[in-house]
C-alpha cells in the first residue's frame, strides 16, 4: 500500500487517480482526498506519510522513476531530504491528524528538533568560521557587475537545493558503494568526515581542519554515528555561508586583497537596513522590525511554532524597506533564494514572472503618486507627480507556501524613462507594504491571514495594479482640467506677458508631455500584464487565487484602456489649444487693423476738412496783379478782406463739421454691430466644437 497504515482500497483509489509518489500527495490537500472516498483517519495516515517522507529524504518515495531538481519539494531550504521546515508547520491536515500518531512518531520528530537548535547558534557558526584560515579572493565581486551571477551569485551564495544536491550526490559518488544513477538513492545516504570535507572545499570553505570537521559533525548528526545526511549536509553548507559574511572570512573577505568593500561587521550584524518581519496564521501576527543589532540571530534563527498543534503553521513575510546588497546576501543564503531571480533583483530586470523550481520570483517595475498628491482635494490642480519604484517578489511553492520575501527600491531607470521627470525623492513607494502590513495587523482576524503565501504573493501583484489604477485616475482628473482651460476664450484668462507664459506652458506643453508619460504608464501596464498570464497559467495555483488573478487582469486591462483614451484625449487638447490660440491671434490681429483703420480715418477726416480751408487759403493769399501792375488780394484791395476770409472760413466749418460728426458715428456704429456679429460668430463655433 502507499501508505502503510491504509488498506489496499486507499492504494487502488490513489492509484486509479495517479497518484503514486509523496510529491503527488503533497499537492493534495483535504478536499481532494475527501473527493476520493478516504475517511478521516485514512486521510490521517496518508498526509502523515507524505509529509515525513519530505522530512526523512526519501527520493525513491518522493518519485520512483526520477527525481531531479525542480521536484516539488525543493526550493527554500525545503529539497526533497530537507528538513528546515519544523515539525510543527505541517499542513492543516497533518496538525489534525497529530492526534492518531504512536510513540514513535514523536521519536522521528526529535533529531530534527535537535538540528533546529543546532542551526540557531549563531556564536557556534561563527566561531567556526573565525577559526578557519581565510582564503583569498579571487575575484572582485563589486567590480563585476557584467557577469554578477557566474562570479559572486552561483559561486559564492548559491545554496539551492539544487546545487546542495548536486554537491551531495557527488560526495556519495565518491564513496563506490552505491549507483550514479540521478533517480537512485543519492539523497539517501550517509557520508563521512573525509568526504564533507571534500563537499565544504566545493562549497568554498577552505582551511576548515578535522577537529573542526569533527565538532560540526558531532553537533549537527544526532545519532552520533559519525556520518551526516543530505538534511544535516544542507544545514551545514547554509550556517557556515552565513557565519563567513557576518565574520569576514573566506571568499567575500580578505586581507591584502585588491577586491572592494568587505561584509564584515560588527559580531552582531553588518547592516544598517531595517528589516520588517511578520509571522502570522489565522488567529496570531506578530510584526517586528529587525535592527542591525538583532539581524544576526533572526538570520540563524528559525520563525517560532503555533501554541496549539491544531493551529495552522505560521507564514513569513520579510520586506526589505530599501535594498541592502549584504541584507539580500543574507537572505538568499537563510532562505535559499535562486541566484537567477536575486540576479534579477539585483540589476532591477523589467517586470516578469518566473517559475524556478518549485518556487516563484516576481518583479513590478511600480508606478505610484508622491505623497503629496494621495488623498488630497484638489490635487488636480497640480501637475501629476509620480515615482518609480523596483519590488521583487519570491514565494515559496507548493507544498508549503509559506514564506515571502519582497525587495522594494526606487527604480533606476525611471528618471530616463519618465518624460519630464522633476528632480524628486521617490516618496511614496513604500504605500503598498504598509497596507499590506495593515491588513495583515489590524483585525483579530483576517481573511488574508487565512491563506497561505501564495495569496500574499498575489497581493503585491494586485496592490501594484491598484497603484497603477492610482496614476491613471490622477492622469484623467488633470486632463480635465486641461481640457477645460483651454475650452475658455483667451478674454476670460489672465492677460500679461506672465499669465500668458504660464497658460501657453499648462495648456499646450502639459498636454504633450502627459502624451508620453501615459505611454510608459501603457508600457508598464502590458508589462504587467505578460506577468500576470505567466502566473495564471501555472498549475500549482488554487482554484480561488486563479480568480483573484483574472480580477486584477480584467481591472489592468480596463486601466490599459483607460490609458489609451487618455493618450486620444490629450490629442485632442493639444488641438482645442491650438485652435483657441489661432483665434486668439486672428482676434488681435483685426484689433490691429481696426486701430489702423481708425487712425487713417482721423487722418483723412482732417485732411478732408482742413484741405479746402488750406487750398482757399493759397489762391485767396496769392499776389495777383492786373495789367497795369495793381494788386488783386482782398485784403490788399479791400479794407476788410481778411475778416471777410474768416467769415468764410467759418461758414465752411460750421457745415463741414456736423456732417463729419454725423458720418463718424455711422461708422462706429456699423463697426460695432460688425464686431458684435463676429463674436456671435465665435460663440456658436465654440458651441458646435464643444458638441
């Protein structure tokens, strides 16, 4: 039977759905085995089984044709002879059944205790470590950002699962006494002191001599045999990781050496970044900040246990306000991150999803509003200020989703990328984890805090659409403001050479520019959204969380359309501007000439008056004489010639200038119907465009 307390009907049922190895059943869970017909002790029995086979490391059990890398069960310290997990955080189904387990059970659980202990001795580690000779550098891993995976990552931080298995196997291969095959019992095994000190040179710890080989081996293997097992080898290989960089010995430090800065710190910790921890299940959370003073013992240290064994296994959320690379360094070797995706944090890579093993990476590339802009009433009135943010994002898989680990750092592409970025702090980008943190905290119970690590890694993907859904609205409200303004005539805006600057800059190169930021807020989007198709089309994921996902793909393609008539309406302000300043300019344009016209009809109404008066004027003042050499001018010849002059000139006047008075007024009146006809004109084009 697969399960030696259940009968041949539970095998034939299990084997009818081809379910035949440990790694099959741990993607069960209650319901499926319900579904089969298996009653409540059965079902016991079964996940009891499958889940100590993940803790005593037997691949032939896990997978009788092959197991590889990549098996479920690997990934975050949990490879398939992993023991990292405690016994206390099984599954909900395996707490229920604690109640049907023998004595011997309780035997089992004991050595992993013991090792769970020995891995949190941080001053044991690292004395260890400071007794070891140190090692040169051989490489300059600050220097090598070309090639950061090959020379820093896989050399010197890569504890995979994978990579310990491998090293693991070899070190049986060594030994003769058992098959090469990759599906054999490589995992299995045993291996002395004589071939970890061959895995731990492979590893990059040189100078470790055989009485230290001797006390680590005594400590770390409980049955004083000598000889450690994959579990124990694992446990080894991580602490001795993490005690090089918090003492500075071995390949990340040396003396003399041309390489750059050194991890090493203070005994208590190298960093200086505050890390924020929070542990939860459904009916406890405790959140806690790690200070540079306690990050040594949280890295060593393992998460506590529920008081109740009916309680569910506790979840794990480590967030990185800022990014530190020792903080990453260190994380990566606690919870065996795959150099790929610390890789991928590391350069900041664009927005993906990524499936490595049996555990997840994500990276957004975040678009949020600075704070000032959040909440405000009329934020609108201001220009629409955004911050680019980098979050990275892994998970661990099934079956044990248990624990998240988020990167989040301003992004360093964003002030290149983004069109018209003002020189601004980044403040904002932390939003998304304080509502995470709030929901996680605030409530006795919460609903997130029933679900496993899978659902929180659904969230940092939703609060990052919700962000981006943020900016749009924020995009759309400035347009309307845009949109309105430079629907208003030119005479109702301010005038003067400063208030007609600062609406040319709003209303005509704000839209242009909002033009292209909204096309890399679209660019993001898709981003996001080839993300979010990757990870539905994994098969790990429930039923439940596949809804949620198609609920922040429908609200990310309704954002994306968004964007699209926003790009279209900031098109058409552009051209409403320009329309309006073309109106504008043939408005001052016939002010123009209707001044020039008035001035030239002064000039010729004064000339048309004063031209007759200046003409008799010259033929009465000319100095004519007769034949006889008598002069002919008036006031020569008669004694009152000059005041007859005036008379007449007077006379001429007083008909001349009513008559011009009369046809000035004409002329003005004409002049104001026709400037009244021309903004009626105006008006109704204004109204048919607006329609």
């Amino acid at each position: 039977a697969i399960a030696p307390k259940c009968g041949s009907a539970v095998f034939r049922r299990l084997e009818s759905e081809r379910v035949r190895s440990a790694a099959d059943l741990a993607a069960l869970d209650k319901a499926d085995l319900q579904e089969l017909g298996l009653s409540m002790v059965e079902r016991g029995h079964v996940l009891r089984w499958a889940q100590r086979v993940f803790d005593d490391a037997k691949p032939e059990a896990l997978c009788p044709e092959n197991v590889s890398p990549g098996t479920l069960g690997h990934g975050f310290g949990h490879a398939p002879a992993s023991r990292r997990r405690h016994s206390s955080e099984m599954s909900v189904d395996s707490a229920a059944s604690t109640r049907l387990e023998d004595d011997e059970d309780l035997e089992l659980q004991r050595p992993t205790c013991k090792l769970d202990d020995i891995e949190s001795q941080a001053g044991f580690w690292c004395g260890l470590v400071s007794a070891a000779a140190p090692v040169p550098r051989r490489h300059r891993w600050t220097s090598c950002t070309h090639d950061l995976r090959e020379t820093v990552l896989e050399e010197r931080f890569d504890v995979t699962p994978e990579r310990v298995l491998e090293v693991f196997r070899d070190m049986r291969r060594a030994t003769g006494d058992v098959d090469s095959h990759p599906g054999g019992p490589m995992a299995s095994g045993t291996v002395g002191a004589v071939q970890l000190a061959e895995g731990l040179r492979r590893c990059g710890f040189v100078g470790i001599d055989e009485a230290t080989l001797s006390r680590v081996i005594e400590a770390v293997q409980p049955e004083q045999s000598g000889r450690i097992r994959l579990a124990e080898f694992e446990s080894i290989v991580s602490r001795l990781k993490l005690a090089q960089m918090f003492v500075g010995v071995g390949p990340a430090d040396s003396a003399g050496d041309e390489g750059g800065p050194t991890l090493r710190g203070q005994m208590s910790s190298p960093v200086c970044v505050p890390l924020t921890v929070v542990d939860y299940n459904s009916r406890f959370c405790h959140a806690r900040d790690v200070d540079q003073w306690g990050f040594r013992e949280f890295c060593f240290g393992h998460r506590g246990r529920p008081a109740s064994p009916h309680e569910t296994p506790y979840i794990r959320w480590a967030h990185m306000t800022d990014f530190d690379l020792t903080t990453l360094f260190c994380l990566a070797v606690k919870y065996s991150l795959h150099p790929l995706g610390v890789e991928d944090t590391i350069e900041q890579c664009a927005t993906k999803f990524d499936h490595v093993g049996s555990n997840y990476f994500a990276a957004v590339e975040q678009l949020c509003l600075v704070e000032d802009q959040c909440g405000g009433t009329e934020s609108w009135r201001l220009p629409v200020r955004v911050a680019g943010y980098h979050v990275s994002a892994f998970c661990s898989g099934p079956p044990l989703f248990d624990t998240v680990i988020t990167v989040a750092q301003p992004d360093g592409s964003f002030a290149s990328d983004w069109p018209g970025a003002p020189r601004a702090d980044a403040a904002g980008g932390q939003r998304w984890a304080d509502k995470l943190r709030q929901r996680l905290t605030s409530a006795h119970r919460s609903r997130l805090r029933e679900r496993k690590a899978d659902f929180l890694f659904y969230q940092v993907i939703d609060l990052s659409a919700d962000d981006l859904q943020a900016v749009i609205r924020a995009f759309a409200a400035r347009l309307v403001f845009l949109e309105a303004g430079a629907k208003r005539r030119p005479s109702q805006r301010q005038q003067g050479p400063e208030a007609s600057e600062r609406t040319r800059r709003e209303h005509c190169s704000e839209p242009a520019v909002c033009r292209q930021q909204l096309t890399v807020v679209m660019r993001r989007i898709r981003g996001l959204q080839r993300a979010l198709r990757h990870f539905r089309a994994d098969a790990d994921l429930s039923a439940e969380l596949a809804g949620y996902l198609q609920d922040v793909a429908e609200h990310l393609d309704e954002a994306h359309e968004d964007a699209v008539s926003l790009v279209e309406k900031c098109a058409r302000i552009m051209e409403e501007h320009h329309r309006a300043v073309e109106r504008h300019d043939e408005t001052l344009r016939q002010r123009t000439a209707d001044r020039l016209n008035n001035t030239l009809f002064a000039l010729t109404a004064g000339t048309f008056i004063f031209a007759p008066m200046q003409f008799f004027a010259g033929v009465y003042g000319m100095n004519f004489v007769t034949k006889d050499g008598s002069p002919t001018i008036p006031e020569l010849v008669s004694e009152n010639g000059y005041l007859y002059f005036w008379l007449g000139v007077l006379g001429y006047l007083s008909v001349v200038l009513p008559l011009s008075a009369w046809w000035y007024l004409r002329i003005q009146r004409r002049s104001a119907e026709d400037a009244e006809e021309f903004e009626e004109k105006c008006r109704a084009r204004c109204g048919d465009e607006r329609v």
